[in-house]
C-alpha cells in the first residue's frame, strides 16, 4: 500500500478525509470485500495514488463496514468513488473505470502546473507585487496559451493598473457568459473608460475646487474600477448632495450601476440607506 492511501472508517473519516482535504484532494472509494468490480478498481486507484506523489490522498471506505458513512454520502451502488475539496464532496464517479478514465478524473481534481502558477500569481497580487503577478501568468500562459482563468487573471490585474486598452485585448472579443467574472470585469472597465484620466491629477483638481463635480464623477469612475468601491461611492453621494441634478443626475444614476456592479453585498446595503436620506 502507498503512503498515500490508507483505510478510513467513521471514526477516523473527519481527520482523514474532511480535514485532510482542505490540504489536498482526498479520493474517497467505497468499497466491499464481495464486489468484484471493486478488486478492479482498486489496484487502479492505489496505483494513480502512489504515482500522483502526494497530490492526493486515497481513503478506502469499507461499505459494509460503514454503512452510516455510505448513507450519509448517498452511496448506492459500489465501488463509488468520491472527491473532496475543502470538507466537500465536489465530484463523484460509480463502477469499475479503465484506468484512463480514472486518471482524467484525476486530473480533473488535483491541480496542474498552470493552476499552481495562478495560485502564486494570486498570492503575489496579494501582496501588492503586481508585476511579479504578472510575470507569473505569463509564465502559465506559455503552457496555456488559450486558458480562459488566465487571460481573466491578468485583466483583472491590469484593472488595478489603469491598462485599460490592454484589458480591452484580453476581454474584448469574449461574450459575456465565457466566465462567471466577466460581467464584472466588462463594467470596471467602462467605469475606468469614463475616467479617462490620471489618478492624482483628478485628485488634484478636487483640491483645488470641491464643486468640480466632473472631476468627482471621474475620480469616483476610476475608483470603482480599481475596486476601491466604497472610496468610489463617497465621490458619487458627494456629487449627489451638492448638485442633483448635475450631468442629468449622473451622480445617483452611477451609483445604482455600482449597486447592480456589487450585487446584495452588505456594503450596497449600507450605501442604499445613504443615498436615501441624501435624496430626502
């Protein structure tokens, strides 16, 4: 047996499987010392468990054994097999696979090298280190070219950098239902086209002229695109409260698109009772 595989039962299941998977990949099998397929299956499995090295764990279930576990994870027929991720169960597959489909499952579930370069790009954008960010998914690019995560991983770190035209080459020609974030990333960036200008310069003419509300509204535009929505959304009340009808009341009208941007988050919340009392 693999160090990588070991026998689970209920009272072990929670340490080995529930919160070893917030580590890795725990492949639960379900199993029965009479099931034929299961004498298949199982040298499969212990074998992709000792060639993967670690990047997931093996947990053996004898059904029969544990007929509580195989209730509570809806097993009906054996061998199943089930994966968990961060204490949940998040793919499943029943009867004896040949072992190409066992390992596409697999790679399915346990991360490739370009899900391990977004993972350090993210943790660098994190840090605050932009552009080593982007060098790491340049790098998964070179593996991937066409990989979608990466194309939006990027634009959403140019967002934070202003490169509006060079998120408009990396999203431009996606439809909106490619990814769950492009309809997000699609409105930052006409928030940051209606900017249109430099950060400090905006912020310079607000100094020099609080009732410069053309100068509010960009800097509120660019905020939200940076995701600074809540800095962005006190540059729209203000707007609001010393001129409502300023640009055909463009200062309200632009923060219900950054309420319908954000969703039913607590801050739209706090913000629609804001803009209430301003308007009464």
């Amino acid at each position: 047996m693999s160090e990588h595989a070991l026998d689970v039962g209920l009272a072990d299941f929670t340490q080995h499987v529930l919160e070893e998977s917030k580590h890795r990949p725990v492949v639960v099998d379900f199993w029965a010392p009479w099931c034929g397929p299961c004498k298949s299956l199982k040298p499969i499995l212990e074998k992709l468990a000792a060639e993967y090295g670690g990047k997931f764990l093996l947990a053996k279930i004898n059904s029969d054994e544990n007929q509580e576990l195989a209730t509570r994870y809806g097993v009906r027929g054996i061998p199943s097999v089930k994966a968990f991720v961060d204490g949940e169960a998040v793919d499943e597959f029943s009867g004896a696979l040949p072992e190409g489909e066992v390992r596409a499952f697999l790679d399915r579930l346990v991360p490739g090298p370009v899900d391990e370069l977004r993972r350090q790009a993210a943790e660098a954008r994190m840090a605050g280190d932009a552009a080593a960010a982007l060098q790491w998914l340049a790098d998964a690019s070179k593996i991937d070219p066409d990989h979608l995560g990466v194309r939006l991983d990027a634009a959403e770190i140019m967002l934070d950098l202003n490169e509006a035209d060079e998120v408009r080459r990396l999203i431009g020609s996606l439809p909106d239902d490619a990814d769950p974030r492009m309809p997000a990333l699609k409105a930052r960036l006409q928030f940051m086209g209606v900017a249109d200008e430099d950060e400090a310069a905006l912020r310079a003419r607000v100094r020099a002229n609080e009732n410069d509300l053309e100068a509010r509204l960009k800097l509120a535009n660019l905020l939200v695109a940076t995701e600074r929505y809540e800095a962005g959304m006190d540059e729209l009340l203000e707007i609001v409260r010393r001129d409502r009808g300023f640009g055909d009341d463009v200062g309200r009208k632009t923060l219900l698109s950054v309420f319908n941007l954000l969703g039913g988050d607590e801050p739209v919340s706090h913000y629609r009772r804001l803009l209430a009392s301003v308007l009464n």
